[in-house]
C-alpha cells in the first residue's frame, strides 16, 4: 500500500457520478413494482390464479432485494464520499506544514539574495522582454524570459542554482519597420550539475527588413551541456550553441538559420571532457530575402581537452526557379473597316446580281496589343418593287474581314462577321432566286490566344413567294496559337555551402565532419501553351416560299500551343570541410556536396479551339428543303512542355581534416547527385465538336462535328549529374466532347 495514490477530486467526481446511478434504480425499481406485483389473473380457474401469485411473488422478491441494494449502494456511496474528505483533509494538513516550512527555508535567501534556497525561478511575462527569475540555491531551474514587445529583445533565461536547468530565452519582438529583435540568451546551468537553456527564437521579420538572431543557448558550468541556440528569424542567423561545462559536457547545437541566413555555429564542448556542438542548418532560400541566396550550415564547435569536435550544419536549399508566364495583352489594335450600304430597291429590269462589299481586315497590334477585330461585312437588304424582274436574282453580303495580327503578347484578332443578306417581296421575279449571307472572317493566329472565327451572316426571304435557295454563310476559321512555346519555368538556385567540422581535442579527439552542401532549388514549372481560336458560327437561312434553305457550316477551330519547358533544377552547393584532429585522432570527413535541384514540370499544352456550330434554318412553306449547316471537328490540343533538366550535382565535396600525430587525415567528401529530371507537361485538351444546325420539322438537322484528341504529353527533362533520373512522360490530354444538336436562333 505504500505506493498506492488517491486524487481526492477523482473521487469526488466518482462520488457524483455513483450517486446519479443509484437514483436512476431506484426510479426504475419503483416504476417496476406495480406491474410486477399487481398482477391480474387471466381466467377465474386454479391454474390462472396459481401462475398470477408465483409471479406476483418472484415480483416482491425483486423489491426486496432492490431495497437491500439501495441501501448498500447508499452505504458505499456515503463511505466514498467520507473517504474523499479524509484524503482532501490530509493533502490540506500535508501541504500546510510543507509549504510554511519551505517558505522558512527561502525567507532569508529570499530577502538577502532575491532568490529562493529551493524552487524554480519565476517565468516572465510575456511581451516585458525582462529576465526570468533565478533558480533556487540548492535546487531549481532557471525561469523563462518574457517574450519581447514590437521591437524589442526577448529576456534571457534564468539562471539555475547548485543543480538544475537554465531558463529558455524570451522569444525576440517581430519588428514593425525595422529588423526582428533578437531572441534572448539560455539561462546557465547549475553550480554543480545542470544543462544550460534554450536561446529564445528571434523576432519576425519587419515590412522592410529581415527578421532577429536567435538567442545564445545557455552555458553548462560544472558538468552538463551547453543549451541549443534559438531558430533566427527570417534573414538573421541562429542563436550559437552553449559552451561546454568546467569538467564533463558537451556544447550546444547552433540554431536554425532563418529564411536564406546562416546557422549557429555549435557551442565549444566541456573545458576537461566533451564533444562540440553541431552547427546549426542554414536557411533555405527565400525570394525577396538576401537577395534570395540559401545560408551556409553554421560551423561545428572545437572541443577542448578531450573530444570530438561538432559536426557543420548542411547548408540551405537553393531557390525555387520561378514559373513561367505568359504575356497578358495590355490594349486592342483597332477594328477593320465595316462598310454599309442603304436599303436597295429594284423593279423593271432583266437578270440581276447584287455584292456586297467586305469587311476590311483588322488593325495590326502594337507591342502587347490585341490584333484588331476584323470589319462587318456589307449587309444587304433589296426590295423587289413593281413590275419586277424577269431574269434570275442573285444576292450575296460581303465576307467579314480577318482579323488583325498580333504584336508580341498580344492575342490574335477575331474575324468579322459576314454581312447578312435579305428580300423583300413586291414585285415578280421571273427566274431563280439565290440569296447568300457572307462568309465570317478568319481569325489571326499568333499570341497567347488565336483569333477566333467570325460568324456567317444571315442569308433569308422575308414574306417572299419566291422559289429559291437561301444560304447561311460559312463560319471563319479561328486562328492557331502561337508557334512559340510558352514561357520557360527559371532555373532553380544553388544550394548552399555546409559548415566547416570542429577541431577535435587538444588531446585526444577528431575533427567534426564537414556540413553537407545544401540541395539545389527546384526548376520553375513551364507557362500553359497558347489556346487555338473557336471556330465561328455558320449563318443562319430563311425560307418563306418553296426551294431550300441551308444553314452556314461552322468555322475550323485553332491548334493549341505547346507548353512551356520546366526550369533546370538549380547546382548542389559544396561541403564543408572537415575539422582537424588534435594529437590523437582522425581528422573530420569532408562534408558531401549537395544534390542537384529537381527539373521544373513541363508547362501543359495550350486548349485546342471548339469548332464553330452550324447554322440554324426556317422553311415555312416546303419544310423538307430546310438542312442545318454542319459543325465542325475540334482543334487538337498543344503538346505538352518538356520537363527541366536536373539540376547537377555539387561537384565541390569538403577536404577532409588534418590527421593528429598519430592518426589519419579525413576522407574528402563526395560529389553531390545530380538531380531528377522534371515530369513532362499534361497535352493540352482537344476542342469540342460545332453543334450541328436545327431544322424546322420535316427538314435535316446538320450533324455535330467531331471532337479532339488531346494534344501529347511532354518529354520528361533530362537527368542532372550522376545518379539523376530521367522525368517521367506528360499524361496525355483530355478529349474534347461530341457537338450536340444546334439550336435556331
């Protein structure tokens, strides 16, 4: 029993809950008694009666040992409950001695020195940036530094007494226009025994500047090691390690460099016994910070007398490459010319053919711009007048105009509209009758997005008798994308150089081994390829009297571009050399030098453009002469980009350390592996099919056009240095989907 434990509140608690169970049987006890005990017979013969009583009785047996459990249940909680109070009044009577004995002890300490003979020391709050209090003088750890306000300094840890722990630093205030402040310094550790504290981080980083230094880790002072040194904020190196203690310890490890800094170099081991800190890892690099370089792994700490010295820190990852991007077209060239001309009316002549003019092409684009939109083809309206014609009659609208080109980064123009074409009835007209809406200019190719297609114009009789062929104009091509590429992802940035080995021990002890080089930055991810141009829609056509009226087919679409090339994975950084033995011992290997960076992804290639939709008909009269105009096939979609090349091993592997008297040089570091090559870009997706025109009933409804493929996927990038491997091949693109039937309009 001398190990066994109470929590007088657990069992306060177990007290409650025992209690709620008891109520809630005897609630269903009582709710039981009547059905149970009262039970009815269900005829007036023997047997019925005989059945009725031996169940009633087995019922008031129930109650009567329900009654005894209640009261036992009650008699256990109520012992519970008692025993609770005894063990919250013994703690009480316990804690009460103890704690007017111990305040006793530290009064005098107290009073005379500021600080207690046994506890730990105060921790201080937060945003004061103040000390933390000391240890008590026989036992106690060292209080935590407060934290800093905006700006200011994290408060060093406090320190311990005989034995005990040094106090972690405050953390460094985030700076506002200025610099981060500085994390504060580990408290020391005990007289005797006692490990020096934590180095408080440094602060946040400013609008303008970079972010504080980590704090010092705390100094061991008898046997013991030194503290960590605190994380640096971004921009600012990390805290070094503690020094060692007087007889047995090691050195604390160099904190983390913050984004694109150094690490901390680790703290020098015990002055008798003791290894050297390891230098802290260098920050990987960050745009915008430093000039976005990697920072170089902190230097490993020299032993003293007897011991190794610390391991470098590795440097920092090099800079991821930027991605890619396309241009984005900043104004639009002007428009063709659309030309126009006034109602016409005709009567009393022979065969007649009227033309309309088109549009004129767009203008071209300046350096960023947008080719202008090609002009409107010439509408034409013609009114029969009395007594007629007696020849044939032939109206065609002029073409919409081509679109503009582009100037660099500016897309292609889009096509004109062909002009639309209308009769009108009054007089006779004695042969056949042909009415053509104008045929949709092409758009331009080229730029980040091809020109799409113009529209047909409408070809159509109004309240006409008639006979005839009305057409829709053919929708105009859309333009292909650019032939160029789109944009090359950036190569990724050279990792950074590891620290240098400690030197090992006067006496005995070898050199600490090289800081590996930091890995090269991942290449930037290829820009999207450019999209082809939509196809246009066809014209629609109208009949009012007998013939045919067929719709305008649908533009061709635009190939898509190919995407973009991934960025070459950035240059392993070198490593750092290893640290020199002492009188015996084998100097430190040299530290590996840093894979290269991965290849950047292949850009996806550029969407192909949606075939143009045909054109919708009306016939009132001879509904069997309308046909809808055909949509025509998806463009395919661009390939995708190769992949980047692997970034090349660091070639510049760390010396080894000198050899003691007796003993060896340390081996050179390796050269670093050179990196993967980056995955082939996604083809880009195959354009959708035209719809198909709509037919009045009885007429035939124009077939949709076929859907893409998708374009190919990119190359993988090639391999870096030795041991890269090749990326893997782009996934193919997604097939565009079927045209559905057209609607009228």
């Amino acid at each position: 029993m001398s190990f066994v434990i109470a929590v007088p509140e657990l069992v306060a608690t177990a007290v409650g809950d025992l209690a709620g169970i008891g109520s809630a049987l005897s609630s269903a006890g009582a709710a039981a008694a009547a059905p149970t005990t009262g039970i009815v017979a269900a005829a007036g013969d023997e047997v019925s009666a005989a059945v009725t009583a031996l169940f009633a009785a087995h019922g008031r047996g129930y109650q009567a040992l329900s009654a005894q459990a209640a009261a036992f249940h009650e008699q256990f909680v109520r012992s519970l409950a008692a025993a609770a109070g005894a063990y919250t009044a013994a703690d009480a009577a316990g804690a009460s001695p103890l704690e007017s004995l111990l305040g006793l002890v530290n009064a005098p300490t107290q009073t005379l020195l500021g600080r207690p003979l046994i506890g730990n020391g105060v921790d201080a709050p937060d945003f004061s940036g103040a000390p933390g209090g000391a240890g008590g003088l026989l036992f106690g750890n060292g209080g935590r530094g407060g934290s800093g306000a905006p700006g200011q300094a994290g408060g060093a840890g406090g320190d311990a007494g005989l034995f005990g722990n040094g106090g972690i630093g405050g953390a460094g205030g985030a700076g506002v226009t200025v610099s981060g402040a500085a994390g504060g310094a580990g408290g020391r550790g005990g007289w005797l025994f006692g490990n020096g504290g934590t180095g408080g981080l440094g602060g946040a980083q400013g609008a303008t500047a970079v972010g504080g230094v980590g704090g010092v880790g705390g100094a061991a002072r008898f046997v013991g090691c030194g503290g960590v040194g605190g994380v640096g904020g971004a921009g600012a190196h990390g805290g070094d390690g503690g020094a060692g203690p007087l007889l047995i310890g090691n050195g604390g490890a160099g904190g983390h460099g913050g984004a694109g800094a150094a690490g901390g170099n680790g703290g020098a081991g015990g002055t008798l016994f003791g290894d050297g800190g390891a230098g802290g890892q260098g920050g990987s690099a960050a745009a915008g910070v430093l000039g976005g370089t990697p920072g170089t792994g902190g230097h490993g700490g020299n032993a003293n007398w007897f011991g190794s010295g610390g391991a470098g820190g590795q440097g920092g990852t090099g800079l991821t490459g930027v991605a890619g991007v396309n241009p984005v077209p900043t104004g639009t060239a002007a428009p063709g010319n659309s030309p126009t001309l006034a109602p016409l009316t005709i009567s009393n002549l022979g065969n007649v053919t009227v033309q309309g003019t088109g549009g004129g092409t767009g203008g071209t684009g300046g350096v960023g711009e947008t080719g202008g939109t090609g002009g409107t083809g010439m509408d034409l309206i013609v009114t029969v007048g009395s007594p007629g014609i007696t020849g044939t009659l032939t109206i065609g609208s002029g073409p919409g105009g081509n679109g503009g080109s582009a100037g660099v980064g500016g897309d292609g123009g889009a096509g004109g509209r062909g002009g639309n074409s209308l009769i009108v009835a009054s007089g006779t007209v004695g042969g056949v009758t042909t009415v053509s809406g104008g045929t949709g200019g092409s758009g331009a190719s080229g730029g980040p997005t091809g020109g799409a297609g113009g529209a047909g114009g409408l070809g159509g009789f109004a309240n006409s008798p008639y006979a005839g062929t009305a057409t829709g104009g053919d929708g105009g091509a859309g333009g292909a994308a650019s032939t160029a590429a789109g944009s090359a992802g950036g190569s990724g940035g050279t990792g950074g150089a590891g620290g240098t080995g400690g030197h090992g021990g006067l006496f005995v002890g070898n050199g600490g081994a090289g800081g590996a080089g930091g890995i090269g930055g991942t290449g930037g991810a290829g820009a999207s390829g450019f999209a082809g141009g939509d196809g246009g829609g066809g014209g629609s056509a109208v009949n009012t009297a007998t013939g045919s009226a067929i719709g305008g087919d649908g533009g061709t679409a635009g190939h898509g571009g190919i995407g973009g090339t991934g960025g070459t994975g950035g240059i392993g950084g070198i490593g750092g050399n290893g640290g020199a033995a002492g009188f015996l011992g084998i100097g430190g290997a040299g530290g590996a030098a840093g894979a290269g960076g991965v290849g950047g992804v292949g850009g996806i290639g550029g969407a192909g453009g949606d075939g143009g939709g045909g054109g919708g008909v009306m016939m009132t009269a001879a509904p069997s002469g309308a046909t809808g105009g055909q949509g025509n096939n998806g463009a395919l979609g661009g390939d995708g980009g190769a992949g980047g090349a692997g970034g090349a091993g660091g070639t510049g592997g760390g010396s080894g350390g000198a050899g003691g008297l007796i003993g060896w040089a340390g081996a050179s570091g390796a050269a670093g592996a050179g990196g993967s090559g980056g995955t082939g870009g996604q083809g880009g997706i195959g354009g959708n099919g035209g719809n198909g025109g709509d037919a009045t009933t009885g007429g035939a409804v124009g077939s949709g056009g076929n859907l893409a493929l998708g374009g190919q996927g990119g190359l993988g990038g090639a391999a870096g240095g030795p041991g890269g491997s090749t990326g893997s091949t782009g996934l193919s693109g997604v097939s565009g989907s079927n045209g559905k039937a057209g609607q009228f309009v």
